[in-house]
C-alpha cells in the first residue's frame, strides 16, 4: 500500500475528494454537460453556480462530494436511515425537469411548493396515497394504434423479466399477446378494463378482438397473432393469461382506473413540459406493487420521448438535463434499469435510483442485471442497518483493506515490538451500524469514504416553505395532512399555541407589550 492510503487509513483523501469530485472537478465538465456553456467566456462560465451541471450528494468532512449531470446513482439502505431526506435534496437540486417516484407522499409534501416556483407540477397518484388528486390522466393505451407503440407499451407494462426461471418463457410469449390485444384496443375504441376482461374470457372477445384488427396497418398478421393467442392448447393459453394477469390487475382498483383507464383519452402529457419548461412529474405508487406497472410503463414512456427529444438537440444532450429520482424503484417502478443507466446519461437523463436492499434488485432484475445496476452508478450511498453478512461482505470487500499496526507489550507495559497486519477499511460489523443520514459512499475513481448525506427538512429554502413565505399555485393538490404538521413532528419542533405557519413571528408579537393595541378610557 502507498503511503496516502496508508496515511487515511483506505479511505478517500481531501485531494482524491477535489481530483474526482469537488466543484472545481465538475466545472471540467460543464461545457459537456451543458453545451449551450461553450457559447460564454471562461470568466461568465465561473460566474454559472455549480448546481446548473452538477449535484451536491453528500459531504465528507467539510467537503462536498458531487456527481456531474450525466452519472447516475444508486442508494440502498432499509427504511428509515435517510433515503428519501437525501432524495428530496437531489428534486430541489436538479436544474432541469424532474420525475420522481414514491410509495409515500413525503417527497411530494417536501418539494411540491419549491418546484412549482420553477415550472409546471404535475401528479399521477393511481394509488390514491394522501388523498392527493392526480392532475394527470394516462392511459398505456394511448399511441398503442401503432404496432410499434403497442409492442413497446406491452412490454413496459410487464416488465423486466426474471431470468432464469420458469416463468420467463411465459412472460416473453406474454409480451407478444399482450401487443396484439393493446393494438386492438385502441383501434376499437376501447379501455384497459376490456383488456382486463379479454384476459378472463379470451374466446368471448375473440370476434371483438379480430374486429378491431381490421383496420390495422399490418392487418394479416395481427389477425393471425390474435387468432393464434386464443386458440392455442388451453394449458399454453391459461400459462400466459396468468403472466399478464399482474400487468393489468391495476384495472381493478378505483383510484387507479381513474388516473390510468380515463374515459376520454386525449394524451393528458406533454414530455415538453418537462424537457423545456423545467416541470415536475410526481408519481406515486403502492406498497404492494398493484400499480407498479401503470407507473413503470409511464416512466418508461417518458424516457423514450426524451430520449428522442433529445437526439434533436446539440450535442444529442438535452439542456439542461432530465433527472429521474426514483425513490423505491424496485417496487413502484419496475423498468429496464440496467440498460437506462448504461444508455441515458449520453443524452442527459441521468437517473437516482433508491431500493431497501441489494437483494431487493436481485429479486426483481435477476443476479446479473443486479450487478449491471450496481456497476453502471457512478455513486453507490450503502446505508447502515443491513443484517444480510452476504450483502456486507460483499460492500465492505469494495471498500478494500488497509494497513494496521499492532503493538505488543512486556510484562512492565513497556512496547517490546510491533507489528502490520492487514484489515478491512470498514468491517462488516461497523457498516451495519451506521447512524441514520450516514453511508458508505462508494464513488468512481476514488477510494471509499463515510459520508453525511444532506436532510431536507434543515435547509433553509424547504424551512420557507414550510412556513408559508413561497407563494404556491392555486391549482396544487395538498396532502390529506398539511405539511407543517408532518415536519413538525419529525424535527421536534415545540409547539406554541399562538404559532401558525401564515404567520410564525405572531406568537413574539403577542408577547410583546408595545405591540398591543392601546385602550383608552371611555
């Protein structure tokens, strides 16, 4: 070992923090992030704040760790350490549009005032979390008249498939009906709960179905498709009935069938919103995974038209950048992860994903593409409180090893010898107990380092909001519980009767005799 590691024990060194990651590092890369930079002097480029192409992630020590506009993160810990406060600085940090995913409202409760002021807000809520209103309708029936769309929603709403199991055969045959059946609903007019029932009773659709086909571009060989789903070997048929069944068992429920299955589907998004108006898609799934394909095939369809705005821009990068912060991604937002964060940050959409452990992504991704994730985050936050030795032996054997001296002493306590051993740079034991809003920061092209990760609700723009000094747009949805009730009660806060959030001094000018109103004798 050199003598920098053996003189920071393993970890990150404030040179290797500034080399790979500090402002100066990230202001490198600006005119590539941001192309439309390269049009201004080197002096006015100083002058552009450092969070237009960059994101503060954490700090270690009284340096700031960043990742630039292009490279994605990955953050894994169970709940309650510090996810979601650190998620919600990088939704108020991005320059750009924002989408961000949640199985609870607190990213919405948290940022929702401060984005509105930068651009248009928007909410898909099919899991009815908060009582907040969806001002967002969608349906993944929308643009399936095309083979193409239908083709490409049918397998955004299956999912990712598992490897190597028995199921995956019938997932795939799966895809193929599910694309026919999406065609033929939206040239005929119909909803995703007629998709639903098509499953329940494929041979009482059947001439609904070849209906509908007759006016499809590639009308023959949909037919066929169709024809063939249907009057396959009812074991065949029934296998592949049961791996759709969970892409659509959404359907089902009513608040969901109301923000995904509307009546009148007029398209209800603009991707343009996002990409040029610095607007912020809010999707809020379940616990259980019921609408995690509506809203996987949602975000899905989002990437794909940013993906291809942005291959009409200069430099094939979108300016400034898309960012997804998809907060429990294994469960409300099952999409090709592995490939989006290999492939997307070519074009500025870069990706902060959040799961409760690594098995979590194994189970949902399959071993490989688990890996793949793991591998292609420029930044990996490993918070404490995993009780997996397999997964903590596996992170603390990135850490590496470092040099230890040991002394040995005589009978009279006297040092008689030392020696050097080797030892892991955090033990498994040591990252399992981590206190909440720290984590293992595991970072390319530096050694590890213990870092603090930001908490939302101690910054002072959130404080504002908080206390009703940002102006909010009429037409914002609010949570079923307001805000200040919630933070009040997560930072302790003492709560004084005359206090209220319009007007938080009132309770000093109640207390103060010069600024009551003074009575005169009748």
């Amino acid at each position: 070992m050199d003598r920098a590691s053996r003189r920071n024990s393993g970890t990150a060194s404030r040179w290797d923090i500034f080399r790979t990651s500090s402002s100066w590092a990230m202001r490198r890369k600006a005119t590539v992030i941001r192309p439309s930079l390269r049009a201004l002097s080197w002096w006015q480029r100083m002058r552009v704040p450092v969070r237009q192409f960059a994101t503060p992630l954490a700090r270690v020590g009284w340096q700031t760790v960043h990742t630039s506009g292009e490279e994605s993160t990955l953050r894994i810990g169970i709940p309650g350490t510090g996810k979601t406060a650190e998620m919600a600085c990088l939704v108020l940090d991005a320059p750009g549009g924002v989408v961000t995913t949640s199985t609870a409202t607190d990213l919405y409760e948290l940022t929702a005032r401060l984005r509105a002021a930068r651009g248009p807000v928007a909410v898909f809520n099919p899991g009815g979390l908060g009582a907040i209103v969806s001002t967002l309708r969608w349906s993944p029936l929308n643009g399936c008249t095309d083979p193409a769309t239908a083709a490409r929603r049918a397998a955004d709403l299956m999912g990712p498939g598992t490897p190597g199991t028995e199921g995956e055969r019938w997932e795939a045959q799966a895809r193929r009906v599910l694309a026919v059946w999406l065609h033929a609903a939206a040239l005929g007019r119909h909803r995703m709960s007629d998709v639903q029932a098509w499953i329940a009773d494929p041979h009482a659709a059947k001439a609904t179905i070849l209906a509908a086909l007759r006016h499809s571009p590639r009308r023959e060989q949909m037919r066929q498709a169709a024809t063939q789903s249907i009057d396959m070997s009812p074991r065949t048929r029934d296998g592949i009935m049961l791996a759709m069944a969970p892409a659509l068992a959404w359907t089902t429920l009513p608040c969901a069938a109301v923000a995904g299955d509307p009546a009148t589907n007029d398209g209800g998004f603009r991707v343009a919103d996002l990409t040029d108006r610095r607007g912020t898609l809010y999707l809020l799934g379940d616990d259980d995974g019921t609408v995690g394909p509506l809203v996987g095939a949602l975000v899905a369809e989002i990437a794909y038209q940013a993906r291809h705005t942005a291959a009409t821009r200069p430099a094939g990068r979108l300016d400034p950048g898309l960012a997804f912060v998809l907060d429990e991604v294994a469960l409300v937002c099952p999409t090709p992860l592995d490939r989006w964060m290999a492939e997307l940050r070519k074009r500025n959409i870069v990706i902060h994903a959040a799961c409760q452990g690594y098995g979590q992504l194994r189970d949902r991704w399959g071993k490989d593409k688990a890996s793949m994730i793991l591998n292609t985050a420029a930044a990996v936050l490993v918070y404490g409180g995993c009780k997996d030795a397999d997964d903590l032996a596996a992170f603390t054997t990135l850490a590496g090893d470092r040099e230890e001296t040991t002394e040995t002493r005589n009978a009279d306590g006297r040092v008689s010898s030392t020696t050097t051993r080797i030892v892991p740079v955090i033990s498994p034991a040591m990252l399992a107990g981590l206190p909440n809003f720290q984590a293992l920061l595991i970072r390319r092209g530096m050694p590890v380092a213990l870092a603090r990760t930001p908490i939302v609700w101690k910054r002072r723009d959130v404080r504002r909001a908080r206390r009703g000094l940002i102006r909010v747009p009429a037409d914002l949805p609010t949570p079923a519980r307001p805000l200040t009730e919630r933070l009040a009660r997560l930072i302790r806060r003492p709560h004084h009767p005359a206090w209220s959030p319009a007007d938080p001094h009132r309770h000093r000018r109640a207390a103060d005799p010069r600024s009551q109103p003074t009575r005169t004798a009748a």
